[in-house]
C-alpha cells in the first residue's frame, strides 16, 4: 500500500482555516460579506471580547434553504459561481465556498437561517467541526451567525492572538469600511454591550462618513464624481486642510468590494501633490464601479487584492477627476483632522 492519502474533510478544513480566518476580523468579514451577498438591507453585528468568545451577525436577506444548510457548511460549496467562465466576471463578494466550512472547523458556530422561498428556519451547530445540532427552529427571515470560541481547538493559533484591545481594532475598522461601502445597508455594531457604530441604511455615502469620522470631518468633504468608456468613480476626499497622519484614512471601494490597492492611493496622492504638507495623508472614499470581467479578486484568499485589467485608463480617470475637484479650491492651511 503507498503512503499517500486524501485528507479528510474534517482536517482539511482546519488547513484551510489557518489561511482564511486568520483573526476575529477575517470571521467578521467573511460573515458580513455573506449577509451582503444575500441582499440584506439590515446587519447587526455584536461582539464580545475583541470577538475571541463571541461573534455574532444577524442580517435579513433572502436566507439559506433548509435542505441547504448542511451543505452551505461543506468545503467548495456555493450558490455564487458555477462554471469557470463565472470565475472572470464575479459579481458577488463571496464565491470560494470556503468560508463557512473554514470558521466551523476552528469554532463553536450556530447557524439559523429562514429563507424567502419557504418561510422556514433550521438551525444547526458545529462544534470544531461536528455537527451538534440539525432541527427546524423559528427565527424571522435572514440568517443569524453565531460563532462563540474561536480558536477554541487550535491552541498553536489562539496564542497567537492579541489583547482584545487590537482585535477589537481590526473588527471596528473593516466594519466601518464595509459601511462605508455600502451606505444602502443599515449597519449597528456593538461590543460588550456599546454600540461602536450605527448607519442608517439611506444610501447617503456623507451619512456614514459622519457617523464615523464626525460631522465636522463630513462637512469637510468634496464629492468626486467621473466616468470613462469602463469605469465609473464616485466619492468623497478631504479638502487639502483636513489631513491625517497616515494612510488609514483612505478606504477604496471595487464593485462594492472594500480593497487595498496601491495603485488607488498612489494615484490620490499623486493627485493632491503638493496640496499636502509632508508625511500628511488626506481622508477619502473611492469608489469604483466597472464591469466585473476587468478585475480579478481571485488573488488571495481575503479577496483584499485585486488586479485591475486597465490600471493605467483606471488611474488616469482617478487623478483628473480628483485634480479638478481640488483645482476649484484654494489651499487655506487649517486645523489637524486627526
Ligand atoms: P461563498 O460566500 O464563497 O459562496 P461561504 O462558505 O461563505 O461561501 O458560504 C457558502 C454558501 O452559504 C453561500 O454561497 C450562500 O449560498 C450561503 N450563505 C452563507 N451565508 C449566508 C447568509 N448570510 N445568507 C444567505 N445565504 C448564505
Ligand atoms: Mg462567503
């Protein structure tokens, strides 16, 4: 008999875990991420602990099928792609099929769901990987995203984990990105009972911007708005006189996908060039629309790094459309935007 053998489902998924969830964070986004993906227009997201006991995200799209729900939960299952030619125009966030499967094998999770077309809720638990619990449950349309003790069997990773404090961090700034993202949701995340975030779900991009950097820094904001044959750009920078010390500031928005993209922020910086006094960073929300066969998110796992098919149309677009917004300004040196 050879030596060589197929995992089994069970481990490989722990495998998988180790690059998918890497941190509370990374549950969070791919939870949320889902939720979006459903057509949710609510989504509450509560924590507990930097998310290491509790995560939880609750939304009311169009739900999971009760006859789905197992294999929702099993590895490479999705309802987002079918065939390869979907792999080069992906219009929803998700589409790996490995989320779900990943954060069940490295966690106590439970999962009610109640789908549009039935009516009917199930609920199941897994526990590291086990399923506990399959019974029909009564819950209101959506899905609720239980995930309690990350980590819990995987001690190499849990130690690994920082103070709650840092943890927190990360989850507060990917949910104030996505919501950022998409002012048409409406957004509430609390942590050990305060609420950390509320949107209202209007669509009104400033909205979000105010509740999450203030109404001062709102009203210091300057829409920008372009299109060439393949993209569409709209947002929001600072005037030249609200500035930050770093780059967090910047949050870049592709087909509703919240990415990190140097070539997004070099293009901006380039834009504002001498506007900006030395090591100062402006705030901004870029967003940027174009047909989904021009991107390619199936670069890395977290979907955080894109590759854009036209980057120097794309960058070019950018930098003129955020020239002329600054151009009709003058440059008034003014008070720190933190
Ligand atoms: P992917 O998002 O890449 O498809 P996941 O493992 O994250 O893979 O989810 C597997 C499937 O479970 C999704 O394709 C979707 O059909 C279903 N699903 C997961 N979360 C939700 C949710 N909140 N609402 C509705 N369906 C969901
Ligand atoms: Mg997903």
């Amino acid at each position: 008999m050879g030596k060589i053998k197929i995992l089994d489902e069970q481990l490989a998924n722990q495998i998988a875990a180790g690059e998918v969830v890497e941190r509370p964070a990374a549950v969070i986004k791919e939870l949320v991420e889902n939720a979006i993906d459903a057509g949710s227009t609510t989504i509450d997201i509560t924590i507990e602990e930097g998310g290491l006991t509790l995560m939880r995200v609750v939304d009311n799209g169009y739900g999971i099928e009760a006859s789905d729900i197992l294999t929702a939960f099993q590895r490479h299952a999705t309802s987002k792609i079918s065939t390869s030619s979907d792999l080069f125009k992906i219009a929803s966030l998700g589409f790996r099929g490995e989320a779900l499967p990943s954060i069940a094998a490295v966690s106590r999770l439970s999962c009610t769901s109640a789908d549009t077309d039935t009516g009917l809720a199930r609920q199941i638990v897994i526990e590291g990987g086990n399923v506990t619990v399959n019974e029909p449950a009564n819950a209101p349309q959506g899905t609720d995203m239980t995930v309690r003790d990350l980590f819990y069997n995987t001690p190499a990773r849990l130690k690994y984990m920082k103070a709650i404090q840092t943890e927190l961090g990360h989850i507060s700034d990917y949910v104030n990105r996505i919501a950022l993202a998409h002012p048409g949701v409406a957004f509430t995340f609390k942590h050990n009972g305060s609420t950390l975030l509320q949107t209202l779900g209007t669509g009104d991009r400033l909205q979000v911007i105010a509740a999450i950097y203030g109404t001062n820094t709102a009203k210091a904001m300057l829409a920008v708005e372009a299109e060439s044959s393949d993209y569409e750009l709209r947002g929001y920078i600072s005037r030249p006189e609200l500035t930050r010390a770093n780059r967090n500031g910047i949050t870049a928005i592709v087909n509703g996908r919240y990415i990190r993209s140097h070539a997004i922020n070099q293009s901006l910086l380039q834009a504002y060039h001498t506007l900006l006094p030395i090591n100062r960073f402006p705030l901004a929300v870029i967003e940027l629309g174009m047909h989904p066969s021009l991107l390619d998110v199936n670069v890395h796992p977290s979907k955080m790094e894109v590759r854009f098919s036209k980057e120097a149309e794309l960058r070019m677009l950018l930098e003129d459309a955020i020239r002329k917004v600054l151009g009709k300004q003058r440059y008034i040196p003014g008070p720190d935007a933190g």
